[in-house]
C-alpha cells in the first residue's frame, strides 16, 4: 500500500500545527464559533447532537494493521473504547474532546493518516473498491489512480470552495462495487476498443434528496488526462453550479440543468484548453505511486485447498461463515475475507478497539498486513490463504466477528440518525437492530438471499437507501418518526434508483413492513432469485398491494 | 481598509467609482464590469489606469481579451464560501493574459490567503489590523504542494523527480 515519503509527512505535519494553532484560537475565544466553522470542517470535525465528531480519512479504504491498531488506540484513548466505519470508508469518532483533536491529528500522522477533507464543500476523500488489488474481475487496481486524485486535490487552491461537497469514486472492475454511479464524479476503469486501459468518466451522480446516476461525460479517456480531465469539469462545476440554494449546489443538480451534452462540451471546450499542460501527473510519478500497490509475494497453491473443502464438510458453522463472506481471489488457492461489522442487533458500522486490535493482528498474521474498509460498513481482509480460512475464522468467531450474513438481510447499512447527527428526522440505528434481530436466524437469511437494506434517518440520504434494495428513509410528521420505504435501488453496475412503495409505516410497524415485504418476495420468487430480480420481472404492484392489504 | 499588496501593507492610489459618479479627469479608477462595458472606449482612452471590479458571479470570459489592457482587476468574495473567484483568477492569469494587481476584496479571510495567493492574486483587502503578520504566517504554514496552479511553486510530484534525478 502507499507509503508517505518526506514530502506528504511534511505535509501532514503542518496541517496538524496550522489546525492546532487554529483550535488554539478558537479555546482562548479569539475565533468565535462561526469563524472556527469552516477551519474545523476542513479537518473533518463536526458538531453534532452531543459532541464534537471527528471523521479520519481512509484514502480507498485500506488499512494496515499498524494504521488499524492506531485507530483502535485513539478510540480507547479519546473515546469511548469504539469507533464507527461509514459508508465513506471513513471512521467516526463521536466523542472527542476539542482540546483532544490536535493531538488525535497527530498520532494519525505518525501512521501517516489524517482528516483532510472528510467534510467541507471541497474534493472529499476518494472511495474505491474494497476488493481492489485481489478481485479475479479486475482491469487494474484502482488505488493508483485514487491516490494520484487525492494528491491532486488535497488542499487544491482552487477548488477548496466549491458549491458544495465533491465526492470521487474509482473502480478497476467491471463488477462495481464502488457505487460509482451515484457519485459526482464516478471513474471506471475500462479497456478500451485496441485493449488500451483508461477511464470512463461519469457525472452527476448522487444521492441525497434529488438523487441522481451518473452520466457518462467521456466513454474513454486515456490515462494521461486524468487530471486536466478532472480541473476541467471541477472548473465548470465551480463556475457554474448553483451557490442561490444549498440543495440544488450539487454537480448534479447542474448537469441536470444544463443536460449532460451541454455539460460535456462545456468540459470538452475547458480540457481543450488545459490537456496535456503541467496539471498532468508525470508517468514516472504514477509509477512510482503504482509500485506501492504492486501485489504481495504471493505462495504458488493448487487453486482449491483441500483442507478448506474438507472443513466446510466437517463444520456446518464455517460452511455457512464461508459461503456469506469469501470472495474469489485472483490469485489461486486464496481468498478475500469480509468480516461482518454487523452483529444480529449490533450498531452496523461499530467496533471496539478491542476488535480494532484483533483484526489488525489478524491482518498481520493472515493477510499481508491490509485490511480495508468497505462502504457497506464492513472490513476486509484482502489476501487471505484458503488453507487459513479455518483458523481465521475460529479466531474471529472468538472475537464476535464472525456473523456469516454479509450481503444478506442483516447486513444492513444504516446512517447514525437521531441518535447522534442533528440533521435527523428519525432514529436509524435502533431500525436496524430491530431488523437485524427480527432476521436473526442466519440460516434463513440465507435462504432469504442477498438482500440490501439501507437506512437514512434523513432525505440526506448518508444511509444510501435510495440504492438499497430494500430502502428505509426516516422522515418527520408533526415530530413523529415515520419511515418511507423504497424498492428495487441498486448500487452496483446495473444502478437503479427506488421507488417509493406508498405511505409511510411509524416506527412501531415499520419492521413489521419490512418482513412482510420479505415474506412477499420468497412467495413470489422463481428459483435463484434475488429480492432485486424478482422485484425488477413483477414490478412495483404486487409489493404495494400486499403489503398494504389489509390483513 | 488595509491593503497588503506583495507582502507589505500598502497604500491605496484607487479610486473605487460608483456607477452612478462622474468620471474624474485624471487619477486611477476601479469600474463594475457593467460600467466597463458601456464606457469602455472611453476608459480605455482616458490616459490613467483602469482597474474593473467582478462580482462572483462575474467570470473571467467575460473580461476575456481586454485582460491584458488592464491595470487591476479586483474580484469580490462576498462570503469567503463563494469560491468562483478563485478560477476567475486563474483564468485571467493563465488564459487571458492578465498581469496587473489581482485584488482580493470582500470576506477575505486569513485562511483563505495561501489558497488566494496560489491563485495569482498578489493583493487584499483584510480587516485584520495585524494584517501583515497574517498574511506572513499563513503563507508559510505549508512547503509541500500537491498541483501546480498559478505560482511559481514547485508542486510535490516535481520535487520527487528532481530529487530522483539529482541522486
Ligand atoms: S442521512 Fe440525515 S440523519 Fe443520516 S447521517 Fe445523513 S444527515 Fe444525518
């Protein structure tokens, strides 16, 4: 993984003494809070509901195990003892002291982290897929080209202001698990019609309370315009997207506006000007970033273990564990490993330091060192060998960390809520735990299938359920908590917004909709369907009719 | 209010002209754009310097080629959130030409000054009566840069090669 030289510790290092004198200011009151705003959101701090959150950057999600120990030390030492994985790939601290932060930033820079534009109206911290540098799918690990966008755009003097926040996805695989199509900028990376490898450029994607996929402004763009490509459609978004209403600032709300081909030639006529200019990164310094991400000395193995078959025989439990969270790997006789942050009736996203500590000692024993984090609020393990499997997963069922329902109707993502943001019509979390443990029985999640659930406790939608097969959204009726719920979202590939079901179920009833909306679908699935497939061949109406039947 | 223009506080020799007041004979005189337009012959011929003064919303095509012919263009944050002009400020330097005083008025915020200056703006308008002290600290609080923008400074990508090709 990418390894800071002099230059980013320096970096990191100043911003760490710039916002320690900042806070400095603000405890002695010669910031007032208002001035103190927009510094303390540059470094990812925000004031919630009880307290000061702090959001730490993940870049692309991966970890090593001595960045993972660092967290769970930060957790034990400036917290309370848990830290909380977003669906950014981010972690959230929600009980800092502000006194604290400054030296917070500065043990994440010793392990060469931070908290640079986790929030803020500017490019935010670069996503990509979790299973990037293992996946049997992909055209090429697409932490490079993240890393060279997060050089590029940490601190960019000139799109540090934006009309609102910038989020960047990448993925290297056809299969996206990356949820580009619903980012302002989606990039995949793609073959072209002669095999070359460059990038598909999406825009306007996003969720929130107009949510919109993505459309593709250039099919193919070589590699080595990445970055003017970039500049130029920054430049059209900070010169023309909306600032007259927060909710429209979105790049979506622009390309919308104006439609993608007036958008496209307004970002052609930029790039015109621009391409090939020094904003380029230089092709020796994607060289020297990529052989950070070249892959691991891995063991030559028969592509199946038979120590794995034979304990998947043998062991019923880790039969299940293993169909609900491996993946397959490039590399013969390896896997990926997800470990479920989703406990039946635990906080989805939650870890202990405890936890932290496990798995980065794991991590180290088993995998190389990494560990990422996935934007459906799980972690990792991306190089794990088959005949490992066994013991890797008695050690984490030890630790609590071996649910086997990832991807299934418990591995739910949820926004914090009411609980602790105070934008929140309704409470997330404890729907999710309702849900969770109404669907505890693991073995028949299974027999549910894969099933996505996501929740927003507002139309901000930090939860994704507009992409969520199933989609919970909290809303407020005369200061009640209600829940909407959506069907047939989709993040991946074949990315599809939900639809709204009908009217809306209190907090009371609304598990008792989900289920039955669950039992709907194994009534009228054909064999092999996922919720998803069965829901895109009926449609909308069975759904609405019965669920709203009376009973 | 203070002026600090290439590091030093400075004084002011312009004149900020109101739409609506009359043209002096002589003596250094900022415009709105919408002023520009309508008497722009002549301004031009008036024999002093001209200096515009863009809204936000303003940008740098609309200036476009008369850049050059101008002696200072300032561009107005009306709340340091609105980031256009940071572009505006690009664009006049690297596309259009423009080498004048680059004026940064409005919300202009202590924080917000390497960002400016990256941009090519090399005056502003603060509050701040410890204005220069500021504008000091600010600029060094960094030495590693991550893109090339309109400075001269020399962006990290370029330091590694360097120093690759030096060893
Ligand atoms: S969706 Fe709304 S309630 Fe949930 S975290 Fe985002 S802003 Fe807060």
């Amino acid at each position: 993984m990418y390894r800071y030289d002099e230059f980013d510790q320096t970096f990191v290092a100043q911003r760490v003494a710039q916002f320690r004198d900042q806070v400095a200011r603000r405890l002695v009151g010669e910031l007032t809070e208002d001035e103190f705003r927009p510094l303390r959101l540059m470094n990812g701090l925000y004031l919630q509901l009880h307290a000061y959150m702090l959001r730490v950057a993940v870049p692309y999600g991966t970890l090593s195990s001595r960045q993972m120990r660092k967290l769970a030390h930060i957790a034990r030492r400036y917290d309370k003892g848990y830290g909380h994985f977003t669906t950014r790939q981010n972690i959230q601290y929600n009980w800092p002291a502000l006194k604290d932060v400054p030296d917070i930033l500065m043990e994440l820079a010793e392990v060469e982290m931070h908290a640079l534009q986790t929030s803020g109206n500017c490019i935010r911290n670069v996503t990509a897929d979790q299973y990037s540098g293992a996946a049997a799918d992909e055209i090429e690990d697409p932490r490079i080209c993240a890393e060279v966008i997060r050089q590029w755009s940490s601190l960019h003097p000139e799109f540090s202001f934006l009309p609102r926040k910038f989020k960047v996805a990448v993925t290297g695989a056809p299969h996206d698990r990356a949820a580009v199509a619903v980012h302002d900028i989606g990039i995949r990376i793609v073959r072209g019609d002669d095999g070359e490898v460059g990038y598909a450029v999406l825009a306007g994607g996003g969720q929130g309370r107009t949510p919109m996929i993505g459309k593709t402004v250039r099919a193919f763009l070589p590699k080595p315009y990445l970055l003017s490509y970039l500049e130029a459609i920054l430049r059209v978004y900070n010169e023309f997207g909306r600032r007259d209403n927060m909710f429209k600032a979105r790049i979506k709300i622009l390309v919308h506006e104006v439609g993608i081909d007036e958008f496209r030639r307004r970002v052609e006529e930029e790039w015109e000007h621009i391409r090939g200019t020094a904003v380029e990164v230089p092709e020796e310094e994607v060289r020297r970033i990529a052989s950070y991400f070249a892959p691991p000395t891995f063991a030559r193995l028969p592509a199946v273990s038979e120590g794995f078959e034979r304990q998947q025989r043998t062991d019923a439990q880790f039969a299940l564990w293993a169909r609900a969270s491996l993946h397959p790997h490039k590399q013969p006789g390896y896997a990926i490993v997800n470990i479920s942050l989703k406990p039946i009736g635990g906080v989805p996203g939650d870890a202990t330091a405890e936890q932290m500590d496990i798995i980065a000692d794991l991590a180290e024993r088993y995998a190389f060192d990494e560990v990422r984090v996935t934007h459906e609020q799980n972690l990792t393990l991306p190089h794990v060998r088959q005949d490992d499997l066994y013991a890797l997963w008695q050690e984490l069922d030890a630790a609590g960390l071996a649910t086997a329902n990832i991807n299934t109707v418990t591995d739910i993502i949820a926004c914090p809520g009411l609980d602790y943001c105070n934008l929140a019509n309704a409470r997330a979390i404890p729907i999710a735990q309702k849900i969770s443990e109404r669907f505890g029985d693991i073995e028949q999640a299974h027999d549910i299938g894969e099933l996505k659930i996501k929740i927003s406790g507002c139309i901000n939608a930090c939860g994704h359920h507009h992409v969520g097969h199933i989609g919970i959204l909290g809303v407020d009726k005369k200061g009640v908590e209600f829940y909407q719920l959506t069907l047939g979202g989709d993040a991946t590939e074949t990315a599809a917004l939900g639809e709204l079901v009908g009217p809306a179920f209190g907090y009371d009833d609304v598990v008792d909709a989900v289920e039955k909306l669950v039992r709907i679908y194994l009534g009228l699935r054909q064999e092999n369907e996922r919720f998803l497939d069965t829901y895109r061949r009926v449609g909308l109406q069975p759904f609405k009719e019965k669920l709203y039947a009376a009973h | 209010m203070p002026l600090i223009r290439n590091g030093r506080l400075a004084d002011d020799p312009w004149t900020a002209l109101a739409d609506d007041a009359e043209l002096p004979p002589t003596g250094a005189v900022i415009v709105s754009l919408a002023r520009f337009r309508t008497e722009r012959e002549v301004l031009f011929n008036r024999g002093a310097p001209l200096g515009i003064r863009l809204k936000s919303s303003e940008l740098a095509s609309e200036i476009g080629a008369d850049a050059p012919r101008l002696d200072l263009i300032a561009i107005d944050f009306p709340v340091f959130r609105d980031g256009r002009g940071y572009s505006t400020a690009r664009l006049l330097r690297e596309r259009w030409g423009f080498a004048g005083e680059l004026r940064a008025v409005g919300n202009v915020l202590r924080d917000q000054l390497l960002f400016m200056d990256r941009c090519g703006f090399d005056a502003f308008e603060v509050e701040s009566p410890d204005a220069v002290a500021a504008w000091e600290k600010a600029l060094a609080e960094f030495s590693v840069f991550y893109q090339p923008a309109t400075d001269a400074r020399v962006p990290a990508r370029l330091q590694r090669l360097q120093r690759r090709a030096a060893s």
